[in-house]
C-alpha cells in the first residue's frame, strides 16, 4: 500500500518562536498549537461546519481544529441571510463556529473564545501532520458573475500553493504580514493564513479597513512587512496620503491593477507591489509586477495550455486538475501571459465589441470619479440588445459632466443606461461587487446628482 504524503500544520522551527499577534501580543508557534489541538477536542460531532470567525487568528485555529477532527470547514464570501439558508438546505446538520456573540446566522453556534482554547502557557509540540489528499475546506465564489459556486480544497494542495507563492514573491521565513482582506477569501485564506503559517512568518489578527488603521496596524508589527490587499483600499490607502511603516511587498488581488496606479503605489511606499492573479478553483497561478508589466507569468510547475480562441487551461504544480480559465487570455508561452478579461464580462452592443473591466476602468479614470462600475441590469434574453448601467460615486460632478467626460472615452454604443450616483459602491469584505447588490442598488432611492 502507498504511503499517504504528510505535511506539518506549520513551518515554524521551534515552539518558541513567534508565530501570529493576537490582540497585540505575540502568540508563539508551540501555543497556537496547544490551542488547535484544545479546540480539536471541544468540536461538536458533524460532517461540516461554518468558521464565521472574523478574528484572523481564531479562524486559523477553528481551520485547523476541524483539519485535525476530519470536519469539512465551509468558507462562503458572504454571510447574508440568503446565503445561510441556501448552505443550510444543503447541509442539514450545519453548525456554525464564530467569534461574535451577535453574529447574527441562523445556525446552532459555538462562541469561539479564550474558553475554549489552551491555558495560558501551554505549548504542543512538534507539530501535527496532515495527509495531504485530506480535504479541509470548500470556498465559495464571490458571485460576482451569478450564484456562489462551492470548490473543495485539499491539504496537500494549499501546502504545495502556499510554497509555489513564496518563490514567486520573492518571501523567504521571518516576514510579518497584515490583510485588508478577510480569510474566509480564497486570495485572503492562501495569503494572509497560509502564507504565514506555511512559511515560518507571522500572522497578524487584525483587518484593517480605514487608511489610518492600516497605518497604526503596519506600526505594531516588526520588519519585513508585507500588506496583502486589493486594488479599492490600496488606492484608498494612496489617495489619504498616509505615510506608513517600510513595507518589504505590497500584494494585490480581487481585480486588475492599471500600471499607472501600481508605479504610483510603488513611488508612495518604496516597495515593489506584486499583482496575484487566480481564482476559487485553483488558487493562485500567476503573479505579476504590474509597473513594469502587462504579462502574468505562472507560479512554478503551473503551466497553460491552449483551449481554442483566447481561453486556456491551467495544469501542473499544485494544480492537481486540469481546470479551464474563466479568463479571456493571450498566451506568450507556456507560462506567459496577457489577460484580457472575463469571458462572462465581454458584452456586444449593436454589433460593437467591449469588455466591463475596460468600461470600468474609462469610468474610473474620469477626474472626480471616486469609484465606479459597468454591469448588465438584468439577465439577457435571447436575441435582446444589451443594456448596460452603471454606479457611480461622483460628488462633485454632474451627470452632464460625467456623461460627456463617458463620450470622450468610449463608443456611444456602451453609454449606461441607466446612470445612476450614489453615497458608495456595494462592496463586499474583499472588495468585490456581487451582481445582485450591484441590481439592487440600481432599484434604491438615488443620491443628489
């Protein structure tokens, strides 16, 4: 019989070392151990359950727990009303693990606490290993492009991901690294958690949100540091002209980044910003520095093959299935290559061709835009003209100003309608615009314009 493949639970060398912050204070590898192996022990019997656990540290404890009890840990993007009773009629038995008294989720819940956790100064060690054909965690997409799809992901293959993005990030072990994006994220669980905990760096609790909390959160952790975020808070965080802590990387996924605003972003912090490019089926596969390039190139062992007219298929490496993109690219080789957005973004509107991103990103490079973004109204029916509409944060503009600024840009064709200004974007935790908040939105009372 085959030896089954086992990977540790950590990279840290030693008990002792530190491993996370947890409410300011240095939490060592032997204790966040101790505290996995507790929990482990006080998990209620099911096949699967929710970690609603905002706390960084305490979902990366709840992970591992369940890893360690065999639980299938369930990771959707949003925790709305809707989307529990859609996971609920699909697991019967779902419970759910959260951090807040008052989290509102219709699910038996198990408060995660200190009381559940280890006695202060106890520490495990070595520690545990998992086979690596164990299946952890199913994320679910954004739904960003419809209903949020459910994907199952495997120890070995978050391991084996966790490494491939330490060699394309240039990270060796001793980094600390701060999210502005939440773990429950398939870009935020490989690359605020994994990434830490797989490489022998340090793991910070917090999610900032507001420039200044970004700010005094990079203060509190010690150098390298490392800022995973996205294009909307990264651009935030430039435009409030905060002066921050020396920064090793900035890292950045959700969305593209234009090379405009990345050199910006790079001239303001004095690191290199490296782009991330991936999905919830596979992970990251491609990583960019987005000032001095267009062209992606794949994380090691991964590999693209051609699937007919700009679309391909990502094999190798921590890839353990072939999976098609859900990208329109252009190759440049085998590990190379252009994006050219979404298939499910392309639309035609009167026999004239554009994609939403790049509608978006006109939209966005308006002088007074705030933030913006293209999106269909409604479901096309067959053989209906398009309609496109747009969102727009614009205090200082008129629809006017803001419609012929649009016609200096883009093909009259692809003009919203309708237009419609309002106070923000319906932005989820990671950024991200799901498309029914983007359709609900166009139906709420409407901002002076």
């Amino acid at each position: 019989m085959e030896t089954a493949i086992l990977y540790p639970l950590i990279a840290h060398g030693d008990a002792a070392r530190p491993l996370a912050r947890l409410a300011g204070r240095e939490r060592s590898a032997g204790r966040f151990l101790a505290d996995v192996v507790e929990l482990a022990e006080r998990l209620p019997e099911r096949d699967a359950l929710l970690n609603a656990c905002q706390n960084r540290y305490l979902f990366a404890v709840t992970l591992y727990a369940c890893a360690l009890r065999g639980i299938l840990c369930l990771l959707p993007a949003s925790h709305s009303p809707e989307t529990i009773h859609q996971l609920a009629a699909d697991y019967p038995e779902l419970g759910c693990l959260s951090d807040q008294s008052d989290g509102g989720i219709a699910l038996p819940t198990l408060l995660i606490d200190e009381s559940l956790l280890a006695a202060p100064g106890a520490s495990h060690w070595p520690p545990p290993s998992l086979p690596a054909n164990r299946r952890i965690a199913r994320v679910f997409t954004s739904g960003s492009t419809g209903r949020p799809q459910g994907h199952d992901k495997y120890w070995g293959a978050l391991v084996e991901t966790t490494r491939a993005g330490m060699e394309s990030l240039g990270l060796a072990s001793g980094f600390s690294v701060l999210g502005t994006v939440p773990a429950q994220h398939m870009y935020g669980l490989e690359s605020t958690l994994l990434l830490p905990l797989l490489g022998g760096g340090l793991l910070s609790d917090e999610r900032p949100f507001y420039p200044a909390d970004i700010q005094a959160a990079l203060e509190g952790l010690p150098a390298p540091r490392v800022l995973v975020s996205t294009p909307f808070h990264l651009r935030t965080l430039l435009e409030s002209g905060l002066a921050v802590p020396e920064l090793a990387l900035l890292t950045s996924a959700t969305a593209p980044l234009s090379g405009e605003l990345a050199g910006q972003l790079e001239d303001h912090f004095g690191a290199p910003l490296l782009e991330i490019y991936g999905c919830t089926e596979t992970g990251q596969l491609a990583t960019r520095r987005s000032a001095l390039t267009e062209e992606w190139e794949c994380m090691p062992g991964v590999a693209l093959q051609p699937d007919g007219a700009e679309r391909a298929i990502a094999h190798g490496g921590h890839v353990w299935q072939a999976q098609p993109l859900n990208d329109r690219v252009e190759l440049c080789g085998a590990r190379r290559f252009r994006l050219l957005g979404r298939t499910a973004d392309l639309v035609n509107v009167a026999g004239k061709r554009s994609s939403l991103a790049y509608l978006t990103q006109q939209l966005l490079a308006i002088p007074g835009v705030a933030d913006g973004v293209f999106f269909l109204p409604e479901e096309e029916s067959a053989g209906a003209v398009a309609r496109l509409a747009a969102l727009v944060v614009a205090p200082k503009l008129t629809r006017a100003a803001l419609l012929a600024a649009l016609r200096q840009r883009i093909d009259a064709a692809f003009l919203p309608r309708p237009l419609k200004f309002v106070a923000a974007l319906p932005r989820n935790t990671t950024g991200k615009l799901p498309l029914t908040a983007l359709r609900a939105a166009l139906h709420e009372p409407a901002t002076d314009d």
